[in-house]
C-alpha cells in the first residue's frame, strides 16, 4: 500500500510542493495515453488512495472526485495515437506526464514519478512501482485512469465493433476479434504489432521522425476534465 513517507522526506528537505505523476494507457492499443499531475494537501487527507489498478471502476470514480475537491493542484495531460506512433509509447508517455506537470508550472516545487523521469526543469525522483508506494503517484494514477477511461467511452460510441467501453483499447480476445474482422481505426496505434499486422491496405512503416520529441503544447484532440 502507498504511504507518504516520500513526500514527508521531501517536505523536511525544504521543498514545499510536492507533484506525485503517473500515466495510464501505455499497453493498450487504441487512442491517446494519459498523465497527470497532482500535489496532495498534507491537512486535506484522502483516505484509501491505492495504485489504480487495485481499484474496481466505481472505487476510482470517486477518490478521482476527492482528490479533485482536496488536492493542492492537479492536472491532466495526453499523447495522442499518431505520436506515440511517431516516438513511441516511452516518449510518448514521457511527453504526456510533460504536458501534465506543465499545466501546474509555479505550483509545484519536486516531482515524484512513476519508473521515469520527465524533460522538465524541477528537481524529481523516480520511484519503481511508484504507485504502489506513494500517496501522489497513487492519486496521479486514478486522475489519469479515470480520464482516460471516459474518454475511451465516448470513442466507444463512435467505433461501437471494438467494445472499448468494456476493454479500454487493451489487447483483450474480444478487441483482437473486432480487428481481425475489421482492421484498425485511424485512431488505433499501428506501431504495436497486433495493430500493425491486422492493417489489410498497407503496410505501416512509421512516421518520419526528426532528431528528437517535439516541444508541442497539449493537443485538443481529447477532451480532459
């Protein structure tokens, strides 16, 4: 279970405002992966905050509702399909918890991340299973589950043949089915070999890719709360 013993360690250091960053989506197959940012308030507990995944949906639904009405900041940033394609889903992710932090820029003063660390100028650790072992990944981790989530759910009724609602874009026997009868969307990932290999028109090659992961500013192409 996650405690905040990072984050006290890091407030005893000096530093005042601590960002716990996850992403959510980075094995699935279909649409964008998503980040978020979040500085937990220290007198404004959350009870149960746990790695999302060891949440059932209703669960996550509502400590996404406290952390939103508690938290200090917060904020969710996104990757689309077409550059996790050009980058990859490292970089992708990456660019994705990049967008996150950006959007809480001055309130924020350290980072703690999920496995990684991210193209920003603020001092950060990064923490395996990060989201197992603290507070503000745990609740960074329902913060971008929960976005990511709906909006698999408004895709889902545009592309009602891929149950997305049910799989959330994840590799699953149902959603391999609907691609070998259907082939990929325009808004699956064709740089994941289960996509790549069902595409019956061309074969997918990769986009051209300058030297580096562009400094872009979050797209608009999905909605976030």
């Amino acid at each position: 279970m996650p405690t905040s013993r990072h984050e006290r360690a890091l407030r005893r250091a000096g530093f005042c405002a601590v960002a716990g960053v996850d992403e959510a989506g980075r094995g699935a197959l279909f649409g964008p992966v998503f980040a978020a940012a979040v500085v937990l308030d220290p007198e404004r507990p959350i009870r149960g905050l746990d790695d999302s995944k060891a949440l059932d949906p209703e669960r996550r639904e509502i400590l996404a509702e406290r952390i939103r009405e508690r938290a200090r900041a917060w904020a969710i940033g996104a990757a689309d399909a077409f550059e996790i394609d050009r980058w990859n889903i490292l970089e992708a992710s990456r660019l994705a918890m990049r967008r996150a932090v950006e959007r809480i820029s001055g309130r924020c003063d350290h980072l703690l991340i999920d496995a990684i660390r991210i193209d920003v100028a603020l001092p950060q650790v990064a923490l395996i299973r990060g989201d197992a072992l603290s507070f503000s990944i745990a609740a960074a981790s329902i913060l971008a589950k929960v976005a990511r989530d709906r909006v698999l759910l408004s895709w889902d009724r545009v592309f009602p043949e891929y149950a997305l609602g049910q799989n959330k874009g994840y590799g699953t026997p149902d959603h391999l089915a609907a691609l070998d009868r259907l082939g990929p969307t325009a808004i699956h990932r064709f740089s994941f070999e289960p996509v790549r290999s069902r595409h019956r028109l061309t074969f997918w090659s990769g986009y051209p890719t300058p030297a580096g992961p562009p400094q872009l500013q979050q797209c608009e192409l999905f909605a976030c709360p």
